[in-house]
C-alpha cells in the first residue's frame, strides 16, 4: 500500500454566477522514501492540491476526492480532531513565505516548543533541549540564543530554515515543500535544497516538491507531475521526462529554462496566461497557448491516459508511439 493515495481529487470555488475549478480531477500516489516534483506556472493549482491534502481549503472551497489515504488513514472520514492530531505530526507543510507563516509576536523557541508540546507531549525543558537539536540540523549558528529572538531579526533564509526545522520537528512520514526557496537569492537557494536533501535521505521521509523551477526539480524529484489549470497534464519519471518530454506544455516549460538557453537567443516563453474563471476553453485547456493544437484539441478535452512509462493528456503526445 503507498504511503499517499489520492484519486479524483477536485476543489471548487463556487461564485456567484459560475464554480472556478482550481483543481479538477488530480489523482497521484507516493510511496515511503518518494519524492515527487509537481510543477507548473503560477495559478495551475500546485499549492491548492496539498492544501486539500492538509485539511487547508478555506470556504468557500469545496474538496471531494474518489480517495484521500494517508498511511492508512482515511482522511475524508477523520474527523477535525483526529486529522489535526496527523497533520503537523505525520504530514508537514514548509510553506512559500517563512516571514508570513512565522508568528511575529512570538520567539522562535515558543513557536518550535507549542509543536513538540501538542504532538510530542513534551514538557518545557525537554522542547527546549529538544528545538536547539533542531536549529543545529537545520544549520542556523548558536542556536540557543536564536531561541529568544523574533522572527523579524532574522533573515529570510534563517526564517526559512526554521520554517524547515519546525516541519520536521515531529519526524514526519510525509514532508510537503511549497516553493521553499521563494524570494532567496541563489546561494541561499543551493543551501536551502541542500538540507532539504540531505534531511529527506537521512529520515527517509517522502518528500512532495512544489515549484516553477524545472532545474529544481530535475535534481531532486524521481518523479514529476506538470499540472497546469488544475489538470496533471503529464506524470512521468524526471529521468523520461527531461530527457523525451511527451507533453507540449511540459516542452514549452524546458525550453523557457534559463540553463537550456544558449546565451544568444532570446530565452523562450510561453504565449497567453493560464485559463482563470471565465476563459476556460471547452477543449484542451492548453489548446490556445500551444504550438501543435489542431481544430480537434480545441473540441474536445483529453483525458489523462497511460503513455510509455508514465501518463499524458494529450491527443498528440511528443516522442513517438507508446
């Protein structure tokens, strides 16, 4: 049985006279010791789908799923307090901006010690003893005295780091990362990857990737899910996937790489925006944007179907016969 099983998932966003579908009908699976890439612009529904995951989805958004399983946990039937009891202990989130998810009005050493007291059952000394480990792993220098200091006096790669040393704190089965290098520069980007790396190995934790960088993904993720509008659009391993990409779009994202640039040609990009409420074609959703679309992708909407080792959806898949 894999350690993440999720079938037919879709959340909607009722409005007054329409439903925006931020995801529709996102089936993934991930095993213990994974770890899985899911990439896509801005807006194709990334965040949302582990949000559903995470019991996050504020109303007025609507989530059904044919199956939400967690280690054997079926989280469409727990209730509130048996899934906060799993989420923050089992599954953990690091989420895009530390300087938001970070409480201002309390020091590190009481954010990190509330997690291990409510999940660990720790007492006061033993959360303390045990958020400094925490720091030293996570690499942030005299960890103690980092203890009594706000989130403000820190830098945006120190908050990040705690941000990582708090989702871990309870040795989570399941570790989620949301674009965990957001407004970092480079350098503080490559240590950030680093540790998250290094800590997924270590633990043998799974580990779902969530970003817009094809270079990140490509050096740590087995697999790789593009979404794009809510729909995975291509599910293959990143070895098949960078090297024979299937789906136009997934092309279009790789060939607006910076690395793959060459210097002198200006950097490719993909035309037009990504549907929201009310273009939403009536076929291919990428059919508008995409260099291959004939009058049959923008009539009909293609399912999601098995092509070579992976999955597709697309009338005309890239790279030859399956």
């Amino acid at each position: 049985m894999a350690l993440l099983e999720i079938e037919n998932l879709s959340v909607d966003f009722p409005s007054t006279n329409s439903v925006m579908h931020a995801v529709e009908g996102v089936s993934l699976s991930l095993d213990t010791g994974d770890v899985l890439g899911i990439v896509g612009e801005s807006g194709s529904g990334k965040s949302v789908t582990m949000m559903a995951l995470m019991g996050l989805v504020a109303y007025p958004g609507v989530v059904t799923a044919d199956k939400l399983r967690f280690d054997g946990h079926d989280l469409l039937k727990l209730s509130t307090k048996e899934r906060s009891q799993l989420i923050g202990k089992d599954v953990a989130m690091i989420f895009q901006d530390p300087t938001t998810s970070l409480n201002p009005c309390f020091t590190v050493g009481f954010q990190l010690a509330e997690t291990l007291k409510l999940h660990l059952g720790l007492d006061a000394k033993a959360a303390k003893r045990r958020s400094i480990e925490l720091l030293e792993q996570v690499g942030i220098p005299a960890p103690e005295s980092r203890l009594k200091i706000y989130p403000h006096q820190m830098s945006g790669g120190m908050n990040q780091r705690v941000m990582i040393a708090m989702a871990i704190s309870c040795n989570p089965k399941l570790l989620i990362a949301d674009e965990p290098t957001t407004a970092l520069d480079v350098t503080i980007q490559a240590q950030i990857l680093d540790l998250l790396r290094s800590l997924q190995k270590e633990r043998g934790m799974a580990l779902v990737l969530i970003t817009h960088n094809m270079g990140v993904v490509s050096e740590m993720a087995q697999r790789v899910a593009v979404m794009y509008a809510g729909q995975i659009m291509e599910e293959q391993s990143a070895q098949t996937l960078f090297a024979t990409p299937h789906h136009p779009y997934t092309e279009a994202l790789m060939s607006a790489m910076p690395e793959r640039s060459d210097g002198v040609s200006r950097l490719a990009t993909i035309p037009g925006m990504v549907p929201g409420l009310y273009d939403r074609p009536s076929g291919c959703l990428f059919a508008p944007r995409c260099a291959y679309a004939v009058d049959s992708c923008r009539a009909q909407r293609p399912p999601l179907r098995p092509w070579q080792d992976g999955m597709v959806r697309c009338q005309f898949p890239l790279g030859g016969k399956a």
